[in-house]
C-alpha cells in the first residue's frame, strides 16, 4: 500500500493541483527519505511542475529542464497540498512551496516511503526504475501469458514481483486472482491459456475499478485531496479471512506465499497441483 491505483489516482489529483506551477522554496524536515544527496533539491528551486504521472508504484513529476522528482509511497507515504489535505502535521519529511502559495507535502508516518530528484537522463541509469517491469494496463493478453510461461514462481508470488509486472501488491494480487478462479499457490508456469487469459482480463478489471473508485483506503491512504478511496467496501476476498466467499459461500482461508498473506476461496480457487 499504496499501489498501483492509489498512486495513479494521487497523481491524478496532484495534477489538477500542481500542474503549471512554480517551485519558489524547498524545506526538508525528513532528510533521511531523500534518496541520493539531499542537496539536489535545491535544483528543484525555479522549476514549473509540469505534469504529474506514474510507473509501477512510482509517482513522478515531470519538471522543466527534463528533470523529475520522484516518490516511492511505499506502506504509509501520502502527496498533498498543505494544510488542505492533511489532517495533523506530523511526520512530515518535505514541503514544496510553489508560486500560488500552497505548499506541497510529502508525509510518511513509517518513513518507508522516498524521493529522490534526477536531472535529465539520470533516471534511465537508476536500476530500480530500468528494471521494472511493463504496466498491466498497457500490456496484451499474448505477451502476459508468454511472459508466465517462463516462470516456474507460485502466481500470487510472481504477480508481486515488480520485475514480471508493475504496480500490483497484495491487495489487487488478491482480489484479480479471485475473479480468476485461480489458487495463489498455483505454479505461474502450468496455468492453462484459459486461465492465462482470464487472469489477464481480471487484473485489468479490477485496476480499473480500483482507479475508478479512487483506490483502497484501509489505514492511510488518502488522495491528494485529502479524500478516502471506496473500493475496499467491495473487497472480495482480501481482508474477509473467516468471511463467506460472495460467490459460494464458503469460508475465506489465508495461506503465506511469498511472505505475504494471501486470501482465498478453497471451493472457487482450487489449488490442483497440490
């Protein structure tokens, strides 16, 4: 958390907010998140914020000169602008001031999240962000499915490996393998080309709709604007261990794959290679 519709739907918001304006000052209370040496962000200093976009789970602002900040929210990080968006003030690691006087805020209450400026053509270079791997909202049903064939991982495992593909964490890991019919212990390698190509049709689905409803708010997320997301209120099977399945009935089970709780119908997911 926050993950790939949290994070498109932040930058969506700041979009609106940002876009077009000016950073006149940079104050960095939390100097520990800044990535690289915290003094490049005095390049920030004079440059227009000129869109505001996403990679995987990275949110990126594209600045005049090529140059981009970017932030990793990772489990608690929350973009905004002060003191609209933000109810207490603690925790906050840097603030942008920009030429309408609004402040822009970076807030990350378990200090996982970071940022990071890089001028032009540095990002390319930045391993993390080379070796991501292709959106799930760009990619085709054939090359999804050639890409798992190649993967001897269990799926729910290899969903959440950001080199396979970006922006998926647990909660949508969870949820689009529901809709699949498909157990998250199943080997990525021996899905059939059916079920390749249902789980393809169910991760962009449920992304989809996610972004649409403005995310999952579970704990802290919340949008640019302040505002709470609304798709957890129809979560089929993440967070509902105990819970009848909406489909059967049947109780929701937990299982640790990948380090990492995973839930799931054991009547609508079997795990036939069990």
């Amino acid at each position: 958390m926050p993950e790939l519709p949290e994070v498109e739907t932040i930058a969506g918001g700041l979009r609106h907010l940002v876009n077009g304006r000016v950073i006149t000052d940079v104050s960095i209370p939390g100097a520990h998140l800044v990535r690289g040496n915290q003094n490049r962000l005095e390049e920030l200093i004079g440059r227009r914020i000129l869109d505001v976009g996403r990679r995987g789970k990275l949110l990126i602002m594209d600045l005049n000169g090529q140059g981009r900040l970017v932030f990793h929210l990772r489990m608690t990080g929350r973009l905004g602008l002060w003191p609209s968006a933000l109810e207490n003030v603690r925790h906050i690691h840097l603030l942008l001031a920009l030429d309408n006087a609004s402040t822009l805020f970076f807030q990350d209450q378990r200090k996982f999240g970071t940022c990071a400026y890089f001028a032009e053509g540095e990002i390319e270079a930045w391993p993390y962000y080379a070796g991501l791997g292709p959106e799930p909202l760009q990619i085709s049903a054939a090359d999804f499915a050639a890409r798992l064939r190649g993967k001897k991982g269990r799926i729910k495992a290899v969903l959440l490996d950001q080199k396979f593909i970006v922006g998926i964490g647990n909660i949508y890991a969870d949820e689009s393998l529901f809709l699949a019919r498909i157990h998250p212990a199943t080997p990525a390698h021996r899905l059939t080309s059916h079920q390749m190509r249902r789980l393809h049709g169910a991760i962009q689905d449920v992304l989809t709709r996610a972004i649409a409803a403005g995310g999952s708010s579970i704990r802290d997320y919340r949008t640019a604007e302040g505002l709470v997301g609304s798709f957890q209120d129809g979560f089929q099977a993440y967070g509902r261990t105990g819970l009848p399945c909406p489909r059967c009935g049947r109780a929701i089970q937990t299982a640790k794959i990948a380090g990492r709780t995973s839930c799931f119908c054991p009547r609508c997911q079997q795990n036939r290679n069990a």
